[in-house]
C-alpha cells in the first residue's frame, strides 16, 4: 500500500495510512506522482496519485496488478480521505503508465487541473469539472530585488470559513514534475477573506489586502495588497 507518514513534530514519523483511509485503496497499485491539493474548493486538501507498474510482463502473471493503471483521487471529508470512483469515461478510469504528475488552474477558471506524463506514450490532461458553488482565491507571489523573485520558500496563510489554511512556495515536489507555483486556496462557502500572511523568504511578515475573491492575485513583495491577474477581476 502506499504509506501515509504524520510528522510527530519531534523528528519521527508515524505511518496513518489505515487512519487516512489510503492503505487498503492503494494495495494493488504502484504510485509515482502525487499531490494534495484541493479539487472542490471547500478548504481541504484532497489527494490526487498517478500509477503504473515498471514491468509490462505483470500483466501476464496474474498476480493482481498490471502494467497500466488508473489514477486514484482522494477527497477530504474534513481530514479523512475517501476514494472518489473512477466513474467510466472519465479521466479517473483511463489506465496508463503514469510517472510524472503536476497540477495547476491551467485555465484561470478556479479549478486545479492534472497533468500526468506517461511511459511510452503521450501526456494526459485531465480538466476538472466539478461543478459547486465554493468560492476560491488563488495567489501569484514576486519577491523584491533582495529576495528570490519567484518567491520560492514563501508561506502564505489564509483564514476564512472559519479556520486557518497554509500554502508554500516550492520547487517541485513530486516524481519528475514540478507543479504551478501560484498558491490555491478553497474558500468554501466563505464570501470574504479574513485575513491573508505572507512570510517571504527573507523573513519579512505580511498582512495582505484582497480587493475580493473568486480571483487570481499577484502579490509583489512590500506591496500589502493583491492585484488582480491581468485579463482577471476580483470579484
């Protein structure tokens, strides 16, 4: 199965998996790319894993796997995951070598969409369309001239809908794949943002106005407040 490690805060880790709901779901699968990342808007992190065996002579072994496998998505019921179905003709039951996986609002429209790179064969792109209402923000971060300008190392919290929620920048992050760096936040039904904190890299503190949410904002370093994309408008 594929382990899931809660960090003990005290340099050790412990393995949930059974906790989380991941164990069972994930035995006859052999993971490489995955993420946490929030697919519904509603403020918690779901898990996405893409699958594949290494060797094709599995598929005449019998041994209850194969060469090409489906993707797996958890949702987040409030911090357990749960295993979406793979509902026929989606791109949840499509089965492919996958290795690589990045994911990002491809299109600007407030969804996080997947980008998985298969073996021996061409990348699939799969498009969210989960229709809800759940509103969302998501933000771009510039570091000033000291700092790094794409702000790799920044923490971002964000409290609305009642609870406090964490984004950082990195680089990469998963098997082969390095995934948008602009920072997603699920806001639920939340209409408004209470509070948006920026810790850059350099170790400035920033309290961060948003003119609204359901938007793309870019924050520059020492600026205190979020622009809208270009092309985009808060609303």
């Amino acid at each position: 199965y594929k382990p899931f490690y809660r960090n003990d805060g005290n340099t050790s880790f412990t393995d949930v998996s059974y906790q989380m709901g991941i164990a069972e779901e994930t035995i006859p699968f052999l993971g490489w790319g995955d993420g946490f990342f929030d697919y519904d808007n509603d403020g918690w992190l779901d898990l996405f894993e893409v699958n594949g065996h290494v060797y094709p002579q599995v598929d005449g072994q019998g041994w209850g796997t194969s060469w090409k496998q489906r993707p797996l998505l958890f949702h987040s019921n409030k911090g357990r995951l749960e295993l979406v179905p793979a509902v026929e003709g989606t791109g949840l039951a499509e089965v492919t070598a996958g290795r690589g996986m990045a994911f990002g609002v491809l299109f600007n429209d407030g969804k996080i969409d997947v980008v998985i790179n298969n073996l021996d064969g061409t990348p699939s792109l799969l498009r969210n369309v989960v229709a809800n209402g759940n509103h969302w923000i998501e933000l771009r971060l510039v570091g000033d001239a000291k700092g790094p300008k794409d702000a790799i190392g920044a923490t971002v919290y964000v409290t609305a809908n009642g609870f406090r929620q964490r984004g950082d920048v990195v680089s990469g992050g998963s098997y082969a794949s390095s995934s948008d760096p602009r920072l997603h936040f699920g806001l639920g039904a939340a209409s408004s943002v209470d509070a948006v904190e920026v810790h850059w890299p350099g170790g400035r503190v920033e309290q961060v106005k948003l003119p609204g949410i359901d938007g793309i904002y870019t924050v520059v370093e020492g600026s205190g407040v979020g622009r809208p994309l270009a092309g985009e408008k808060g609303k």
